[in-house]
C-alpha cells in the first residue's frame, strides 16, 4: 500500500511508545514468536525465548520499549547499554512490529525513541545485528543511519554427535534400567 493507498486515519497514525511494563511481558514474547520463526531466521529463532524478554525486563527496563495503536501491542524494541573503557555502546537486541503495523512509522518511533535514551545515558555508538539475509531490515537500519555491515558467520554443533553426549546417554540409559522402580503399596482401611 502507498501513502497515497491509505485514509486520512492511517497515514496518521496515533502511536504511542512506553516503557514495557510487567502485562506486556507475555504479549511481546508471542510477538516475537510468530515474528521470528525456525523457518526465516533458524539462528535468532533459537535465541528467542521468554526468559530473553524476561532478563532484558529485568536489567534494562528502561530499554524495553512497545509501541500502541488504540491500546493494542503495535511492536516492541529491546536493548542494553554496553560500558567499555574507551566507548559507551548503545545495542538494540530486538526488534519486532506486527505484520498489521508494517510500514506505519512504528519501528521508526520505536529506534528513535530508544536512540534518544540511549544518548542520554551516555552512548556514543549504536550497534544492531540482523540476519544478513533480511533486506529490509537492512534497509531500514540503513535509513536511520546505521552502516558498516559487516556479515557474521555462525557455526553450530549437533550435540548429539559428540562423543560424550553419547557416553552421558548411554549411562543415563543402564541408570534407568538398573533403577528398581517400586510403587507405594496402598494400605487398605482399617476397619
């Protein structure tokens, strides 16, 4: 849809952006759920879980952000601040808009907002990552600003290959077979 597609009511649209509060926790983990999927992002799909959301909740409340539109969860931002010696790095973890507020300016109020306080605790670089094949958050962080891409190569191992994920089966396997298992006998009523 264009600018042009839209009603007067869309193209200005009233989003609101605050601090995630304790009753978003579960709406914005399902979000991210449905958002970052096995099959479109295999490796951020496994970092994503609950306990993500929970601990950033937890240490960096003032960097968890949503957006509303009418009261209903429009998206989410999760970030941290990073203090090294030379540099204070401002990094946006996660990112998440509902396919229902694509291309509405949600995202963009959410990185601004979180930008903005960022600066103001002293941040002087922002960071991002992605899946390098997502083009248009690529595009997207490219129009506000980010640059220097650079790819990341991640390698994984099937744990169940390694020798002692096999010992440690194998023990747990003779374990359970040597273990007696023996039910309570029931005691009948005194009569």
């Amino acid at each position: 849809m264009t600018d042009i597609d839209r009603s007067p009511d869309e193209s200005q649209l009233a989003i609101d952006i605050r601090e995630m509060e304790i009753d978003d926790l579960a709406p914005v983990f399902h979000l991210g759920e449905n958002l970052f999927t096995s099959d479109l992002y295999p490796y951020i799909y496994r970092t994503w879980d609950q306990w993500e959301v929970i601990g950033l909740y937890n240490t960096d409340p003032e960097y968890c952000l949503v957006a509303e539109v009418q009261e209903q969860l429009a998206g989410f931002i999760l970030g941290t601040i990073i203090n090294k010696a030379s540099w204070t790095y401002g990094y946006i973890i996660w990112l998440g808009v509902s396919p229902a507020f694509h291309r509405r300016g949600v995202a963009d109020k959410l990185v601004d907002r979180l930008v903005e306080r960022m600066i103001d605790d002293g941040a002087r670089f922002m960071m991002v990552d992605t899946d390098p094949e997502n083009t248009p958050a690529l595009k997207f962080f490219a129009r506000k600003g980010f640059g220097n891409i650079r790819k990341h190569v991640y390698l994984s191992m099937n744990l169940s290959k390694h020798e002692y994920y096999g010992k440690l089966i194998a023990y747990e396997r003779e374990k359970a077979e040597r273990q007696v298992w023996k039910r309570p006998r029931k005691r009948s009523p005194k009569a």
